[in-house]
C-alpha cells in the first residue's frame, strides 16, 4: 500500500467550499481503481492548509489510472478554484509501525 499525501493551500475564504467539495468527491475516490480509503486533515497553525491523504494499492492506481479518468476531471471540477496554488503531493510507504 502507498500513501498519496497532497498538501493543498486553499484561498482564505474557501475553507468551507473547498471541504464540501472533497466530500462530494469522496464516492469518486471510492470507486477509483486501487483505492483504499482517504482522508482530508485541516492545520490548526494554518486554517488555509489541508493535506489530503489517499491510501492506493499502487503508486499508478494513482498516476495512471485515476489522474487519466473522467472522475480526476470532476475531482479537479469540484475543488479546483479553492486552490491558492497547485497541490504538493508525494507518494509514501510505509517503513515502520510502533503502535
């Protein structure tokens, strides 16, 4: 498994609009092929800030599969002009657990 993590800046303002947006968009990352789960986080140093985090079976379910379909299309529809600025997003896996 691979965590997809998007740091997203929103526009002051659009805090609201924007996670509104990420849970209509929650059944088009439930369907996307490969994907397990995500979760959008909010800063509390920086309310403009979120980091969504998508679990993926793999790295292309994300890159290939779902970033070439319609939904990423509507995904991108939905959220898109809250964006201050593109998102930042990094694949990760996981090398340790302690808890």
């Amino acid at each position: 498994m691979f965590l997809e993590i998007a740091q997203i800046e929103v526009k002051p303002g659009s805090e609201a609009t924007f996670q509104e947006g990420v849970a209509k968009a929650a059944p088009l990352f439930q369907r996307a092929k490969g994907c397990r789960g995500m979760e959008l986080q909010r800063s509390v140093e920086f309310p403009s800030r979120y980091r969504l985090i998508v679990t993926w079976e793999t790295v292309d379910n994300h890159t290939v599969d779902f970033r070439g379909s319609a939904d990423f299309q509507e995904w991108r529809r939905l959220v898109g002009d809250c964006f201050a600025s593109p998102p930042a997003v990094e694949h990760t896996h996981q090398v340790l657990k302690a808890f």
